[in-house]
C-alpha cells in the first residue's frame, strides 16, 4: 500500500484577487503587512487541487495507496477539506496550534515533516509547485531536505514504474524532462498536469459527512520554541502596490499602415529595432 | 579582509557556461555590498573542469571564486549541488547567501536553507539597505500584483534567490585579478536517487536571453494566428513568446510562455500582441526596456506598463506591420 501525502495551503481566491489587481481595487493593510481579504474568498490552493488529482490518477491506474490531505492553520479549514476529500482524499490532518502563528517557511516545512513522521511516513509526498498567494515555492524542497528526501520539481506527470521507482515528467522553460527517482521522495506538481477532475454529486455529499483530525504541535512533537526562535529571521517589514509607469503612447493613425510606420519610426528612435 | 561581511554568490556551471542571469545576480550583490562594505565572493558547482568559469567573474569584479568539482555535479541535480554548495557556504562563512533563481537555483535555494536551518526568501528583485542598516529583499507576491519586502537576517546568513528581471546592468565593474578557492564538496559516498532519463536539448538562443520577445496571446483569436507573432519575432531577430492562455490553450509551447510560471524576460522590446495583461504575466515582462501593447481594450492593465500603445484589432495592424519591419530589413 503506497502512502501518499498530499500538504494543502489554503490561499485567496487567486481569481477574485486578480481582478481586484485588475481595476485596481487590491487594498492594503500597512499594520499587519498584508493585503484586506474582505470579499475575498479563500481555498485549497490550484496547484495544491492538482496535487490531490495526480494522487488520484494514480489510484485511477491501479497503484494501490492511502492519500492523506495535510494543512497547516488557515482561516476556513473546513472548505479546504471537504474539497480535498471530493477530490478523493481518505484523510485529512489539519495542524493546528497556537504555537504555529508566525511561523516562517522552514519552521512551517519543520511543522509538516513532523506531522508526516507522526502519521508514519509517506512514500509519496506531493504538492503544488507554489502557493498562488506568496508564489514562493519552498515547501516542497525543505519538507524533502528535512525529510532526506530527493525533491522532483514542477511535474505535469507523475507514474510508478515499481513501487519503489516514480517516473516523473517536468515542465522546464527548455522543454520537458523525464526523470526516474527512488521513493520516499517529493513531487511538487504544475498547473500543466491540468486541471483535477470535477466531483460527483456523490462525492461531494460523502465529503461532506467527512472531517479532518486536528492535530496539535504536541500531538505531532513539534516543538513550538522554533516558531519564537526563527520569527526574525527573515520578516516582512513592508507591503506596496506595484508603480506603474502610467506614460504609455498610444499610437493613433488613419489606417494599419500609418499606425505600423509610426510605431515603427518610434522604436527605430529607441534604437531598439 | 577580517571582520568584513561576505555576499556569497551561488551559481552552477550550465552546459559550460555561466548563464547571463548569473551577472544580473552579481551586479545586484555588488550594489549591495557597495552600501554594505561588504566584499562579494561566488561559488560555481558543475564538473571537473568547471573552475576555467571563475575568470568570467574575476572580469565583472568578484575576485574570490569558490568551485567544487565531482562527477556528481555533471547533471543539473538539486541534490548534489546543494551539498556542494553547502560545504562552500562553510568554507567561506558570508552574512548572506544569493542563490541565482535559475531552474536549478529555484529548487536549491530552500534546500540549502533547511540543511542551513536559516531563513529563505524566494523571487527577490531587488536587495538593498534599509535606513537602520539591515538588509531588505524586495519581492513580488500575489503573481505580481503586490510587492512585499522582507528584513533578512545575517545571522544566521539568510538565503534569498534572486530573480533576475530587475535587469542589474552593471557599468562600472572593474576586472580583477582574482583566485580560485577549491571546495572539497564531500560527495564521494553521495547516493544519487534521481536519473534523467530523457532531456529535451533545445538548440539555439533562449527566451530569456532574447534581446527582442513577441508575445501572442488569446487576442490573436485562432492557433493558426500565431504564425504573425513568430514571423514577427524572426524578422525583428527575436524569439516567439506566448501567455499562459494560450499555451494552456495549445496555441503555442510551454516553452515560449512568458510569466510567472514559465520565462522571465527582460529583452530590449518586447511586444504584448492581444495580451491584457493578467498580474502573472505583467511578472514576467515587465522589466523589459520597452514595452508595446496591442490590444482592442484600452482598459486592460498591459497598456499601464506599455511605452507605446495601439488599440487596433491585432489581426489588422500585425500584417500591415511585418510590411513595416520588412521594408525597414531592406532598407527601402
């Protein structure tokens, strides 16, 4: 029986976030150094969604595995959850303390790899390449390190070949890459594996009825002094919208042609063509 | 220099070269360290053979070159190079380590944090002294709609990845005679878990090393469009670039997205052809020196970061202007 774990963030709806970025409507808070997330919706990260489908197609080609959802704090747990569990997942563990506030992506690395030593270890863990809010991508390669894992980075497709061996093919800006890893090991998935499957009515309802099991930072022996001891180390000291330049020409002209030579003549001044 | 604080510079050996973001990063550590008085030292990993690169970094500045050689370094393996990169990092004792965002970096960055156990910041675009003298990253958050800045610590030595995109052009770079300082990576017992079985070698120049990019997207109504955006970009000497849209879509290759999960681009020009301007694209263009927006919608965001505009339908002005560019390659 394969385990595989799945970690989840819940994020902003990066939907709604993009259009309020659009007409400009993002707002701030200086105090707290983030952005007002009042009519913004919150859930289960996409990458993170399709991190629980690459698991599940998996499943779908006949690997037999457990698929645990792990995710840490969050303001609406629940929803996060029960998507995970239409999606497919058996179990899922929401880590909760007090201790956990503040904490910066190694301890937050630490909290998940202690939850999944607790659990009894995975043979599989996946996640989104990054989280759509902070785009940072670091959960994935410290939850490995921390785990001695080897990490496989931005995968679009993720198959066993023995169930020691993962045959992995990663989306890279030079094309794709294939590449066979011994587990336990990482796999952090990209949006081009595509979008996870739409649940049933039925699945939806099963949800439902299904709820995670709260684990504490003493449940999992995570030691909470961490999270004070790293919380300078690299903090937010400031939040702005981006400046735009706001000095865009628009080239105006009677006809394509006239537009085309005019646009033309400007770049040929800006010794750029 | 005892006592001085040390900007250590991670960089890998890629296919015998070092890539041009590799300077970006080093002129980006060098303004930092200018207001710092800090020094800037670098550590190459790759295969035997690799310190030969040291002298490119000795030509902008960087006299202290650290290499570690192995044949465990011969493919680009987060892994191997992080060990090896770690044990430089031991050697050389910096206050802050800025690992080059390549694909490599991207995945080596918080490997090495969690085997530091110190901080890690991804994505920075900018690395500066704040007025109380602690070093700040600056880093778009939110696929770009939101920049955020973060205090890094210097002890322990924070890791930041830095993105190139801020486009550090460095003029005032003086050659040095430098030194090379080997590192005994201590991978000769390393067991390596991942095999590369298959690697796609594209030929030919890179997206992101494109002085010119010509990006499609969905605005150009049909796949069979994108054939004016490539003619566009070969006639101009450039590269095809597309958004995210579209490749999701089919229309053109991952491999010529531009954007927050596919290429950052910094060309000289760049156009953005049916391109609104979605927060994750903006993140991967928008440093580019001149920007030219195509669009019907004169709303959309791209044009608030666009030097020159046309809202003309792109299917009538893209002909009428790969005329243009053509009687301009004549001369006529």
């Amino acid at each position: 029986m394969l385990r595989i774990v799945v970690l989840a963030k819940e994020v902003p709806d990066s939907y709604i976030l993009d259009a309020f970025a659009f007409s400009g409507r993002l707002q701030l808070n200086p105090e707290t150094k983030t952005i007002q997330t009042e009519g913004i919706a919150t859930g289960m990260n996409a990458y993170d969604e399709q991190a629980v489908e690459a698991a599940m197609r998996l499943r779908d080609a006949g690997v037999e595995c457990t698929i645990q959802v792990l995710s840490v704090g969050g303001i609406a747990p629940a929803r996060l959850f029960q998507r995970a569990f239409a999606l497919g997942a058996d179990e899922g563990y929401h880590l909760v303390d007090e201790g956990f506030e503040g904490a910066d992506s190694l301890s937050f690395a630490h909290i998940l790899a202690s939850a999944i030593g607790h659990l009894g270890g995975a043979d599989l863990i996946l996640c989104g390449r990054q989280g759509s809010d902070y785009d940072q991508g670091v959960v994935g390669p410290t939850v490995a390190a921390l785990l001695d894992m080897p990490c496989i980075s931005i995968a679009r497709d993720v198959q066993l070949t023995s169930p020691e061996v993962a045959r992995v093919i990663r989306v890279t800006p030079q094309g794709e890459e294939i590449v066979e890893v011994e587990l336990p090991s990482v796999v952090t998935i990209s949006n081009e594996l595509g979008p996870p499957r739409y649940p049933t009515a039925m699945a939806n309802f099963a949800a439902r009825r299904k709820q995670p099991t709260a684990l504490t930072a003493s449940d999992i022996g995570f030691d909470t002094n961490r999270v004070a001891t790293s919380l300078a180390r690299v903090s937010k000291s400031g939040i702005a919208i981006p400046q735009r330049q706001g000095t865009c020409e628009i080239i105006e002209g009677d006809n394509p042609n006239e537009i085309a030579t005019k646009l033309a003549q400007a770049l040929r001044s800006d010794g750029v063509i | 220099m005892v006592g001085s604080k040390l900007i250590l510079v991670v960089a890998q050996n890629d296919n015998g070269r070092l890539a041009p973001v590799v300077f970006d990063t080093v002129a980006a550590a060098r303004k930092l360290a200018e207001g710092t008085g800090s020094a800037v030292a670098a550590v190459i990993t790759g295969p035997s053979g690799s310190q030969a690169l040291a002298q490119e970094l000795w030509g902008v500045g960087v006299s202290d070159v650290y290499v570690a050689e192995h044949t465990a370094l011969d493919e680009p393996k987060p892994e191997s190079h992080t060990l090896a990169t770690l044990a430089a990092v031991r050697q050389a004792n910096p206050s802050l380590v800025v690992v080059v965002q390549s694909l490599l970096g991207r995945d080596l960055a918080p490997y090495l944090a969690a085997k530091m156990d110190t901080g890690i910041l991804m994505n920075a675009t900018e690395l500066r002294q704040n007025s109380s003298g602690a070093i700040e990253a600056v880093c778009p958050i939110y696929g770009g709609g939101v920049l955020a800045v973060y205090e890094l610590s210097e002890s322990p030595p924070s890791v930041v990845g830095f993105q190139s995109g801020a486009r550090n052009t460095d003029e005032s770079s003086n050659p040095v005679d430098g030194r090379v300082i080997s590192v005994d990576s201590g991978l000769d017992d390393f067991r390596d878990r991942v095999k590369i079985v298959e690697r796609s070698s594209t030929s030919g120049p890179l997206l992101n090393e494109a002085r010119v990019v010509v990006s499609g997207g969905v605005g150009i109504g049909d796949p069979s469009n994108y054939r004016y955006i490539e003619e566009l970009a070969e006639l101009l000497g450039g590269l095809p670039g597309a958004s995210r849209a579209i490749v999701d879509l089919g229309w053109a290759t991952k491999a010529q997205q531009v954007g927050l999960t596919g290429t950052i681009v910094v060309p000289d020009l760049y156009m953005a052809i049916g391109i609104s301007g979605a927060s994750q694209h903006l993140f991967g263009m928008s440093s580019s020196k001149v920007i030219v927006a195509v669009n019907t919608d004169p709303a959309a965001p791209i044009f608030s970061y666009a030097r020159y505009g046309v809202t003309m339908n792109c299917l009538e002005f893209l002909p009428a202007f790969i005329e243009e560019c053509k009687k301009i390659q004549t001369g006529s």
